[in-house]
C-alpha cells in the first residue's frame, strides 16, 4: 500500500551512497531480567529490537492515525508529513499493567496489533 507521506531525498543520505541506510544518530542498549514492560511510546528513531531470551508482549498502534488523539506528553513532536525527522521521542501517561479507559477513553476505538516476539 501507498505510505501516508511523500518519500523524497533524506535530509542525511549515506555517505557512501546506499540509499537503504542511513548514519545511525543514537545508539541505546536496553538490559533487563525478568519482568520488564515500558511507558506507551513512540521513538523519535526507528528501531531494530533483538531478544536474547524469554519472551516480549507488544502493542502497536500507528500514529498516522491516531497522533492528533492522544494525550502526549510532549505534544506536537511526530511529523506525519516527514516522519523521518519526528521531533522527539513522546509518551502518554498511563499504566501499562492497569490501562484506565476511562481517563484514556480513545484508547477503546483504536485499531492495534499485538505482537509476542520470541528470542532468537
């Protein structure tokens, strides 16, 4: 399907002229055991996840549909119209374990996916 915006010359092509990659502006590593879970969020960069073992619970819902309906933090941050360059990361206050849908009532009419990744 055709992308929700317009695919023109990124802002910091590769140095060596490969067009399917880009320099790496920030690198985290994320270390835990056992049970561990995250704000609601979206990062500023796209990321690639790598789970050594056990096993991760993932929601997903796209921000080109939903970005104006939600209560960031921030606020104003994703660029729908050039997503490669969001503004900064951004969050929404709430519990992931105990999600109140009263107070975040949006929530209820979104479309997500839900994804388990294994390791490996």
């Amino acid at each position: 399907s055709k992308p929700p915006y317009t695919i023109g010359d990124h802002e910091y092509p590769h140095e060596s002229g490969l067009e399917w990659m880009t320099h790496i502006f920030e690198a985290n590593l994320w270390m835990a055991t056992g049970k561990t879970r995250s704000q609601f969020h979206y990062d500023k960069e796209w990321n690639v996840n790598c789970l050594l073992s056990g096993r991760k619970r993932w929601f997903f819902i796209n921000n080109f549909d939903y970005d104006s309906e939600l209560q960031w933090v921030r606020g104003n941050k994703f660029r729908k119209k050039d997503p490669l360059n969001n503004a900064w990361t951004d969050w929404v206050f709430l519990d992931p374990d105990n999600v109140d849908l009263i107070v975040q009532h949006k929530l209820r009419k979104m479309d997500y996916y839900e994804l388990y990744q294994e390791a490996g």
